[in-house]
C-alpha cells in the first residue's frame, strides 16, 4: 500500500529570479543544457540619423543561468510546459507569437 507524503516548497530570500530574453538549449548523449540569457545591447552615435542619435552597435548576450537536465527530465519538462501552455490559453485564449523561427546551427543548438 502506497501514502502519500506530504511536500512543502520553501523559497529562501536570496534566490535569484531570472527574466528570459531569449533561451538557447544544446543537448548530447547524456542529457540537454537550457542557457537563458538577458540581451544588452551597445549603443554608438550616429550623425546621420541625428546630432545625438545613439543605435545600436552590438547586442551582448548575458548568460544568468545554466540548467542541466536528464533525456527523461527534459522529456516530463516539455511535458508540462505543454499542459501548462494549454491550461494558459484555455483561460486567456491563444498567444500570438510573431513569425520568428527557432535558429538553429549545425550542432546541437537550437535558439529562441
């Protein structure tokens, strides 16, 4: 006979909270790697555009974490984001996303 035990989730105050600009996943043999990084981008004066006109020069891709999963943690992973995903736009109905596709290269990566 199986009981279930009881969870309890505690947060500590220094846990970092991070904000996605874009993800990169990259996988092996042994299991897949999420990458989520903020972008910032370098600006440079530009006196075609105007007297003090800044564009930008170059965007700086910051990595803030690093999560490593198993094929089966990756798998469940996707798994509940889907559901999550569903339950999300069964509430508030369908989210756009804008016509970007997922980059990929000739490894293992794939962007977003």
């Amino acid at each position: 006979m199986s009981r279930k035990i009881p969870m309890k989730v505690e947060r500590k105050e220094e846990t970092p909270q991070y904000y996605a600009e874009s993800v990169q996943v990259v996988y092996n043999i042994s299991g897949f790697k999420m990458i989520i990084f903020n972008d910032i981008a370098e600006y440079s004066s530009d006196s075609s555009v105007g007297p003090e006109a800044l564009v930008p020069k170059t965007v700086i891709k910051r990595i803030q974490a690093e999560i490593a999963l198993s094929p089966q943690q990756m798998k469940i992973l996707s798994s509940v984001i889907n559901n999550q995903l569903q339950a999300y736009e069964k509430q508030f109905g369908e989210i756009k996303i804008p016509n970007i596709q997922a980059k990929h290269d000739s490894s293992s990566a794939s962007y977003v």
